[in-house]
C-alpha cells in the first residue's frame, strides 16, 4: 500500500529503526558509542534534543525533539554515518537499515511520560536487564552526558513500577493515530466509525483499513463477535497478499495499469489471474495458499482455461495445482469464452 507522507513540523517524534532484517548493528561497545556520537553531532547541527533512547542489539528507539522542520534531515545523517562507520568496519557492503526509519509526532505531551516509559523498559522486556538503570545503552543508565541529551524527563519520570498493559496500549494507540494539520496545528484525525468499513469493503479489506484507521483489533473482533486471534490471522493473510500483488507489480506484470493502482483497485481475480498467468513456481504456491485452491481454479476457468496462448502454462496449472489428468489437447479444444460473448456483444 502507498505510504503515508511523514509529519514535518516541529515539537517531539518517537524514532524506530531496526537493522535490515533484523540484524545486528550494535556488536560491541565502540559500535554503540560511535551511534551516541553520531546523535549528538547531528543534534547539534540540526538543533535536535534527545529526551530518550535505548540501543538494542537489532533496533533502536530515540524520543526526540527538533526545534525546526528537519527531522528526515537529521536521521538521514544518523543513519548514513553510521551505516558508513559499521560497513567500513565489518567489512561489509550493502543497507544496514530496514528501509526509512518510523517516526511518531507526539501531537498531546500527555503521552511523553508513558513514551518515556515505553522506551526505557525495552531492554527488561527483552529479558536482557531487570532494572531500570541497569541497561547500559539505555538513557536512564545515564552511559554518556552529550550536550545534545536532555535528562529533564529522565530524572522526573517515576520507574518503580514495571510498565502496564494499559501503557503499552496508551502507546500502540499513539502509534495507530492518524493526525491532521488544523489551523497550523496537529492533531488527532476523527476516527471513521467502525461500521462504515464493513459497510464498504469485504470483511478482510475493512478489517486491515480499520487498523490503519486506528482501530485495536480488540474492538474489531468484538464488533463482529470474532476472536483476536481470527482477527489478527485475517490481517496477515491481507497484508500477504498485498506483498504478493506489489512484487508483481514491481516485476512489471501489470504494467499496462496505472503504477499507482492498489490491491484494493485490481481486486482478488485480477490479481489471481496475472499471477497464474505470469507467476513463478515460488508465486504460484504461495498464491494457492493465501487465495485457496478453490478461488483460483475458478478465477483459471473463467479467465485463462480457453485461452490458446497459454496452453503450456494451463497444462502446468492442472497437473501440479489442480491435480487433473489432462494432455495439452483438452486446452486445444476449449472455446474461448470471453471472445465469444464479444462476438455476440458485437453482433
């Protein structure tokens, strides 16, 4: 799915980024001192304030605050010199990163405090510490004093407590929140009501647009009487099939359609029929499994069967997929459906 434009204005964003799938970027202790480095010269020259972070082995997590329109800037220089540091030192080539790095505008400071929280507690939910402080490359662990690092929230923020459920969903709400500039301010978008998605689209696609809307899958499933579990299962498959269409696109097979067509706006059969047409075997097997067997061998008869240009690949489709004991004669003798309703059409 086309992604969202970034928020560009100034106040607080929460910064993820973790290492192209889910290496190790931090391997020993210089690496995570020359990142602390590399925060603060960039704090510095593009006026940034750290108020939290915490460097995991894979990932890290920054709570920062720019005083001007130049966040991508500023991360675009964390990531480049350190991506160059690390590559040049492990003698490795190619991205460090996975893809640009999610940002979070925190558009209400009542959340400041549980996001504070939500990052200095990652190394004991990662089971690689037990107490706030004991995390080295965690800001509370106060590893470093640059100039760029503001411990005011640090200092304030009560961690007796272990972090709560009603946090983390505090937090994952802020992170599902669409904003919106009203008059030159940001704020949190009115939410669609829920009905109205399954009121327009089918089940799976109103499920994974109610999520992007902002909708915890908790209030999916009990609006249609579901488990979580269901819910959530139905979002992958969705989002599964999403990055099939989008590899096929990215392989051209759709290139006499808009470049910006969805898979909402191709539809499942468009999408099945391209992929039995020009799929690999890795496609096709995979599609078998996220459309079904049934659905794809209807959308072959209607589409593809009796269409003589493809006889070889209907052959593969029957034998391997279909399990049908067929030659390439029984494609020969097939009457091409849609031409003839054309020629009737044209009649």
């Amino acid at each position: 799915m086309p992604r969202e434009p970034r928020i560009d204005e100034v106040g607080f964003y929460h910064i993820l980024n973790r290492g192209v799938e889910r290496c190790t970027v931090f391997f020993e202790q210089e690496d995570y001192e020359r990142f602390l480095e590399i925060a603060n010269e960039s704090a510095s020259t593009y006026k940034c304030v750290l108020h939290s972070f915490c460097l995991m082995p894979n990932h890290y997590h920054l709570l920062v605050e720019n005083k001007e329109k130049n966040l991508s800037l500023f991360m675009r220089q964390i990531n480049s010199k350190y991506s160059i540091y690390f590559n040049n030192k492990h003698k490795r080539i190619g991205p460090l990163w996975q893809g640009r790095f999610k940002s979070h505008y925190i558009y209400d400071e009542h959340y400041l405090t549980t996001l504070v929280r939500y990052i200095e507690f990652n190394p004991i939910k990662a089971h690689i510490s037990k107490h706030i402080g004991e995390y080295r490359w965690a800001m509370s662990s106060k590893p470093v004093l640059f100039s760029s690092m503001d411990y005011v929230f640090i200092n304030k923020t009560n961690f007796t407590q272990d972090l709560q459920d009603e946090e983390l969903q505090k937090v994952h709400e802020l992170f599902c929140t669409k904003l919106e500039k009203q008059e030159q301010k940001i704020v949190k978008k009115t939410k669609r009501e829920l009905s109205y998605f399954f009121e327009t689209y089918d089940k799976e696609v109103a499920i994974a647009k109610a999520i992007e809307e902002g909708y915890l899958q908790t209030h999916i499933a009990k609006y249609l009487n579901l488990s979580t579990v269901s819910i959530s299962k139905l979002y992958k498959i969705y989002k599964s099939k999403v990055k099939l269409f989008e590899g096929l696109k990215s392989k051209g097979i759709f290139w006499s359609y808009s470049k910006e067509m969805t898979y909402e706006e191709a539809g499942e059969k468009l999408v099945i029929e391209h992929l039995l047409k020009y799929g690999d075997f890795d496609g096709l097997c995979a599609g078998m499994k996220l459309f079904g067997k049934r659905l794809s061998k209807k959308v072959w008869e209607e589409r593809l069967v009796s269409d003589q240009g493809f006889i070889k690949t209907n052959l593969l489709l029957a034998r391997v997929f279909f399990g049908m004991d067929v030659e390439s004669g029984y494609f020969k003798e097939k009457k091409n459906g849609r031409l003839e309703k054309l020629k009737l059409l044209a009649s």
